[in-house]
C-alpha cells in the first residue's frame, strides 16, 4: 500500500528540476547553470528552454513552441522561434546539442543516453 502511496505522490508533484550531465534547469528559481556556472537567460530563452525540456523527446512544432512561450495572441512568426534557439544554443556552451533541430517542423530536447 506504501508503495501505491509514494508512486502516487511523486507522480502528482511538479519537478523542481532537470538535470543532465552539467546542464541544470531550476524551474521553481527560473534559472539555469551550465557546468555549474549561472547562465544568464532571457525570458524567452528560458522559456524555450523550459518548455522543450519538460517535454523532452517530444517533437514540437514552432507554432506549439511559439504558443507556449509566447502565448496564443503573440505577434511572430517560426523565424522568431528559430532565431531564439540560436541565441539559446550560444549560451548553452557544449550543450547546445540538447535542442535538437526537426528540418520542416520544429525542434525537440533529446539527451545522448536516450
């Protein structure tokens, strides 16, 4: 029954964080460290970032991208997206290989160990 209870529980509680290797997302802080060094993030670029790690190995559109980080009324187009994510990998250091570019449709979070 104990063990029913704590699957449960860990199911229902949100992640604080996601980690892989030295790329560390604090989602309560609305940080990220790289290799343990803060990284400064815009608040789109923490936001993607957020976004696609959450669901991580999902393909996801630009347009899916576009909505949820800038809300369904936003004012852009897939350029907007695609020029964040080059911002993005630039701060992510020997990670930027985490954003995962989907040719003709979006991009995804994908770790080496998958």
């Amino acid at each position: 029954m104990n063990v029913i209870v704590n699957r449960h529980k860990a199911q229902s509680q949100p992640k604080s964080e996601i980690v892989w290797r030295g790329l560390r997302i604090d989602l309560l802080g609305r940080c990220v460290f790289v290799d343990g060094v803060k990284t400064e993030l815009t608040a789109k670029e923490y936001g993607i970032l957020a976004y696609l790690a959450e669901n991580k190995g999902i393909a996801l559109t630009r347009g899916q991208i576009l909505d949820a980080v800038w809300g369904y009324d936003a004012i852009g187009d897939d350029r907007t997206v695609d020029w964040q994510i080059k911002l993005l990998r630039g701060k992510l250091g020997d990670y930027r290989g985490c954003i995962v570019t989907l040719r003709g449709m979006g991009y995804k979070f994908e770790t080496a160990d998958e």
